[in-house]
C-alpha cells in the first residue's frame, strides 16, 4: 500500500520502519504529527519539510535522539520517494490538494490534516487518484479520539441513553482579539474561518455518531472588529435516521457552554470541558509506554440522567474514557503493514466537506440546504 523506504515498491508494503515525512512545522506540525509520530512504534519522523531555520531549530531540540532531515519545500522530497514511506501534510489548508497530488503521484502514502481541501469533489479527486495508485490516503480528524466522543460512544452502543433524539455539540473559544494568519484570513483560496477549522471536527463527529445528514442550515457571522471570515457559526443537521445534530464552533464566547448536550429517549449525558490531550501536547508532554495520557479529573466527568440539570445535582457522574490520539497513528501504521482499513478514509471527509459546503451556502443564502442521503 505505500511507497519505498523500506526497500519495499511503490504500492507494496514496507517491510522495516515506516519512513515519515512531514510537511509544516507550525502548530498542526510541531504539537499534534511530530510528537504522535515520534512515539508510535514502527514510525520514523525522516524528513520535516519547512523553510523557517526558527522552526527546524525548534524540531531539532524536540527530538534530539532523531536523525532528522530536512527540506526547505516539498518538492525536495520526490526525488528521493525510494527513501519514505508516508507523508504527513500538516502544512496550510490551501496547500493540501497540491502537495497530496504530488505525493501520491510520487508513490507515497499521505495523511493530511483536515479539511482534506476546499471542496469535496476535490476530496473525492484525491480519494481517486490514491486508490488508482493503490495507496494509502487518510485525514487526520483526530477529535475522533476525544475523550468525551469515545465516552459518548460507549454510552450509545450501550443503550444508556436510549434512541438519542437530538445531539448538542459545542467547541467555543474566548478570543476576543484576532491573532493574525492564514487561519483568520478572508480569501477564499486560504479556506480559512472557524466553519471549516473547527466545523470540520464537529461535523465529523456528528456523521460517525449519527449517519449521513440529509438537511442542513446554518447561521454563520464575523464578530470581532478587523476579521475577514466567520468567528462565530451554528450548524444544524438533520439526519437520515432523524437524530438532530445542532453543532457551534465560535471565538467569540464569553461563558463556554458544555461540550456535549446529548438527549436521548431514556437520559441525557452532559459534558464540560475539552479533552486533556491538546493541552498535554503544547505542554510539550508525550505519550509514551507506562505514562498516564489523555485522562481527566473526576471533577470534569460527564453525567447521565433524566428530569434535573446536572449542575444542580442530576444525574449519577460517568467516568470519563481516556483520550487516545496516539490510536490514529497506530492505525496508520497497521494499515500501511497489515493492509488493514485507514482509520478515516478520504470519503468519509468529502461527506463532511458535502456538509460545510451546504452550511456555507446556507448561512451566505438564508435557506435549508437538502443534501442526499
């Protein structure tokens, strides 16, 4: 399934350590890919590809026991595509088509961070191009692996809150003043703004827990003086087996709401607060064999319970799962050896693109947009 640097062909399984090359050190690079990377076994972080000397000191004192390559753009790496196995694009969302395509062009795997691309017939391009060639194409949705999402499926699947009947998802920022960079501009070929950054998290979440949405309105606003795209979005979904997702991802939120509201035939399960894992990151902490990662206080548990809010004493508190973001690379690295299914497909983030297409459209036209199932 994946390219060379294990003396294996391209299309054909590696055989020794699965060769890395990363594309951005910036945030998404430097926080989330190069330490999951670095502590998943059968994983090598190659290659950083980044023009900035600040940045590949940064790397260089991060990982001082890797040999670490680099390049100043990613064309560098074609050439020498005999020599790695997967790339990892964690560089602008604008660049992500293109350097996908050139990857998978040169025989190598890809993981991209999400959005996969603009579109999703642009997502579905991609998604063509890697299995004409046979290799592997996954996006990084890595909130998938939450500790509260992984709490909620489990509470699901065990009928504690019985036919869900409508799903409040919520992930909001105080952030009064802009911080500048692409992320916040308003030209479109940056596909920035919160719909499509944090949406993009939201909305997947909603699809894995729920199936495809077939109605879609949205409400979206730029807030802050001097911002350029929105800051501030509310999605609602309706789903194909009727569940009604209502999602908000905003900067502008002076009282965070909880994280998750979900309300069921038989309980509702309510959630504050973020998972740990992000935090542990930036902190510069690592998972690794025999440490604690990605579990939280009982303070912070999520409740179930029906007739009484839990803030004033309702329901009985559950215990939080721990979050578990090394799972994505460790199931990267399964599929690139064993053949085994992606832990999110390219298809899969084009229906989420289909989604913030039809959320754009809506909150620009002021109409409910139908989407087939």
């Amino acid at each position: 399934m994946t390219g060379t640097g294990s003396g294996a062909g391209i299309g054909s399984r590696p055989t020794g350590p699965i060769r890395v090359g990363l594309v951005g050190y910036g945030l998404a690079g430097s926080v989330f890919h190069a330490p999951l990377i670095a502590s998943t076994d059968g994983l090598v972080l190659d290659t950083v590809v980044t023009s900035n000397e600040e940045r590949r000191a940064q790397a260089r004192a991060e990982f001082p026991g890797e040999e670490l390559r680099f390049a100043a753009t990613p064309d560098e790496l074609w050439s020498r595509a005999d020599e790695l196995d997967l790339i990892v694009i964690a560089s602008p969302n604008k660049t992500h088509v293109p350097v996908a395509t050139a990857a998978l062009e040169a025989g190598l795997a890809v993981v991209v961070d999400k959005p996969i691309a603009g579109t999703a017939a642009e997502a579905r391009s991609l998604a063509a191009l890697a299995e004409k060639h046979g290799l592997l194409l996954s996006v990084f949705q890595n909130r998938r692996w939450d500790n509260d999402f992984l709490t909620l499926q489990r509470l699901i699947a065990d009928g504690e809150l019985g036919d869900v009947q409508r799903f409040e998802s919520r992930f909001e920022r105080w952030r009064p003043q802009l911080k500048g960079g692409w992320r916040e501009s308003g030209a479109p070929e940056e596909i920035g703004g919160l719909l499509y950054d944090l949406g993009s998290h939201v909305v997947d979440q909603a699809l894995v827990l729920f199936g495809p949405a077939v109605r879609v309105y949205a409400e979206s606003d730029v807030r802050r003086p001097g911002a350029e795209t929105d800051d501030d979005t509310f999605i609602a979904l309706t789903h194909a087996r009727g569940v009604r997702s209502h999602l908000y991802v905003s900067a502008t939120t002076a009282q965070l709401g909880p994280r998750f509201r979900v309300l069921g035939s038989a309980a509702g399960y309510v959630k504050y607060g973020l998972d740990p894992q992000e935090a542990a990151l930036r902190d510069g902490k690592r998972p690794g064999a025999g440490e604690v990662w990605g579990v939280e206080p009982a303070s912070l548990w999520g409740r179930v319970g029906s007739g009484e809010s839990p803030l004033t004493g309702g329901g009985r508190p559950v215990e939080t799962l721990p979050g578990d973001y090394p799972a994505y690379y460790a199931a990267i690295a399964a599929a690139l050896r064993d053949g085994t299914p992606p832990p999110v497909t390219a298809r899969e983030a084009a229906a989420a693109l289909d989604v913030l297409e039809a959320a754009r459209r809506s909150a620009r036209e002021g109409i409910t947009v139908e989407l087939d199932a």
